[in-house]
C-alpha cells in the first residue's frame, strides 16, 4: 500500500510540473493543479493497469497501439473532468501524456508495493 501511495504523489508531482513547464495547458489555480494531479495520478495508478488488463487479448492484434492508446486517453479523461483545466494546443497534452505515461511506467517498475 505504501508502493501505491508513493507512485501517487510522485505523479502528482510530475503532473505539477509538466503543467507548471509545458505551454498549452493551463491550471486556474495552485488547489485545481494538485486537485487534478492526485486524481490523474489514482487514474494512473489505479484504473490504468485494470484497462491494460482488458486490452491485453487485442495487443498482438494491434501491435500495442491500444495500450498506447488507454495511455493517452486516461488522462485526458480526467483532465477534461475537472473545471479549471484549459487545453489550448493539441500538441502540448501529447507530450505531457507521454511524458507522464513514461514516469508512470518507470515508477510502476521501480517502486513495488510491499
């Protein structure tokens, strides 16, 4: 349980980030970035594996492309969810979700809950 919390407020923290440096998104206020980093960051640790779960059956067929798939889409469903979140750029969410589905997956690997 410690393993899951820790992956939490490290997303969360990077998701701060990625806000805070990428241009394209932006967050009315300090209490809506950290509202929605910690849900991003339960959506990343909790409901991704269970869609990557689902969509294992069709990643031979799809070469992986769903998962890349459920990577983005994760999100951006809570991204758009929550009030004070503005997308101006379309590229801009693309490279914060890539950056967080990489840090996602590394602290996935790194830190094992005991």
């Amino acid at each position: 349980m410690s393993g899951f919390l820790l992956r939490i407020i490290i997303n969360a923290t990077i998701l701060c980030a990625v806000v805070v440096k990428l241009p394209g998104i932006f967050v009315d206020t300090l209490g809506g970035t950290l509202l929605g980093a910690t849900i991003i960051g339960l959506a990343n640790a909790a409901i991704r594996p269970l869609l990557a779960f689902v969509d294992m059956p069709f990643n031979p067929v799809t070469v992986g492309g769903l998962t890349f798939f459920t990577n983005l889409i994760t999100p951006l469903m809570v991204v758009k969810a929550l009030p004070g979140f503005q997308i101006s750029s379309s590229i801009a969410p693309m490279i914060g979700i890539l950056l967080m589905t990489v840090c996602s997956y590394t602290l996935t690997k790194v830190i094992h809950d005991r």
